[in-house]
C-alpha cells in the first residue's frame, strides 16, 4: 500500500453520499477511521460496513484524520464547520453548489472540494470508476492531494471553479432531479387512470438511450411540440384539468421546446 492510499479519513455524514463513497475510499487503499452523523442508526451501519469507527458528536472528530469529508445537505455544510473540531487534515466537501469560499474566515488551514457529478441511493451501488469528479482546492499543495484522492476513484478527474460546479450542478438538476419528477408525473397519470407504469418503460429507454447517443438531445426530440401540432397540445391541456400542476408544466414545456426549434431552424438557415 502506498503512502497516499494508506491515508486517514474521517466523514461527517451518512446518507446517500457518504454510503457510497466512503467505500469507494476503502477500496482504494483509504483507512476510513470514523463516521460522525446525528442519524446513529446510518451511522452504525455505514461504520460497521468500512470499518470505522462512530460518533454523534462533532467534537468528537478524530483529531489526526489527513481528510475530513464532509457529506452533508448544503444547507448544513455551514453548521458542521461552525462546530466542528478539525485536526491538521484536509477538510473536504462534496457539494456541487456551494462555494469553496464558504472555508475563508475560518480556523481551516487545508481545504477543498470534491465533486462527484453523479446521484446515490443507498439501495443502489453505484461505481466510481466512471463518475465525473470535480475537484478545487486553497493551495496548490492541498489540490494535489485531493487530485490524487479522485484520481484513485475515478478515470474522469477536473478541476473546476465554484462557478463552474455551479453550473454542473443546475444542469444535473435538470437532466436527473427534474426528469425523474416528469416519470413521477407521468407515473400518476398512468396510475389513477388505471393504467401500469411499466407500459411507458420501453418509450422511456428508447428516449434516455437516443439522448445519450448524440451531442445534442433536442436534434432526437420528437412530440407535438416539435411538429408544432397546436391541436393535439390543446386537448392535453385540457385534459389534464384535473392535475393544476401537471397542466401548468405540460404548457411551459411545450412552449419551451415549440420554441428551442424554431430558433434552431433559424440558425440552421
């Protein structure tokens, strides 16, 4: 085992994230040393699945960790480094939109971000070695160590800025959070109709696969919207006055994609 594999880590947090990387580092060669988080139950049971030990107490942290990974919702990034107790380690986290700037002013010598562009289920187990990892860091030095780190999980190591991770981050937003909503939509419709969800499966793999198939997902887009067919656009609309929501979402949409195409058709002439 080499030098930086034999390293220490010690994570705050124990939810999706923390379930999946917190391996992940163990298989690389990392020595997990604790997993602290409010939730004892996850914590115990992530713990015990790497090796490690477990606190509920930020004061707790282990004081010689050479990685304190923070894997916490954003709105708590703050609070943990409020109250946290960190050793001469690197303290790390794992957000996509919160700022690197959120360590200035504090008693944190080493410190930095590592991104993974990806979403974790604990029910799901999810590799690394393909994972998009974003990395930033206050030094050069500090940097270097955290490009090591990824580079031991993942093939697809970049450095980016807050703003660009910003910006990843909205955009993963969009192609996974808001995507999987519209299949929950679409899910209920089938349901209170009567209808199996399962039916619209093969449409929904032939959609993701074409997608991912070229540079540009509007250049596979089909629908009423595209063909401009108003008519059809309209009975949905209408038909959907049941689901408010659902109805407000169809006609943004619809709209937004009506007009995506035909500024590409301008540009294309």
């Amino acid at each position: 085992m080499d030098s930086d594999t034999a390293k220490r880590v010690a994570c705050i947090g124990s939810g999706n994230l923390a379930s999946s990387l917190l391996p992940a580092l163990r298989g690389a060669g990392y020595k997990i040393v604790q997993v602290c988080s409010r939730n004892r139950q996850t914590a115990q049971q992530l713990a015990k699945a790497v090796g490690a030990a477990c606190t509920v107490t930020l004061a707790e942290l282990d004081p010689n960790a050479d990685f304190y990974v923070i894997a916490v919702p954003d709105d708590e990034i703050k609070n943990v480094l409020s109250k946290a107790t960190f050793g001469s380690g690197i303290v790390v986290h794992t957000s996509g939109c919160t700022p690197m700037s959120i360590f200035e002013r504090r008693r944190i010598a080493h410190y930095g971000v590592l991104y993974p562009l990806q979403t974790f289920t604990r029910q799901r187990s999810v590799s690394f070695a393909q994972v998009p990892l974003y990395v930033e860091a206050g030094s050069e030095q500090d940097l270097a160590e955290l490009t090591r780190m990824a580079g031991k999980l993942s093939a697809d190591v970049i450095k980016a800025t807050s703003e660009t991770r910003m910006l990843l981050h909205i955009a993963a937003v969009f192609a996974c959070n808001f995507s999987n909503h519209l299949l929950s939509i679409a899910s209920r419709l089938m349901r209170d109709n009567g209808l199996n969800f399962d039916t619209l499966k093969p449409l929904i793999k032939e959609t993701f696969e074409r997608a991912m198939q070229v540079d540009e997902p509007s250049a596979v887009q089909t629908g009423p919207a595209v063909r401009g067919d108003s008519g059809v656009i309209s009975r949905h609309v209408e038909a959907l006055s049941g689901y408010p929501t659902a109805q407000q979402i169809y006609r943004l949409m619809s709209e937004d994609i009506s007009a995506m195409h035909l500024n590409l058709k301008k540009i294309e002439n």
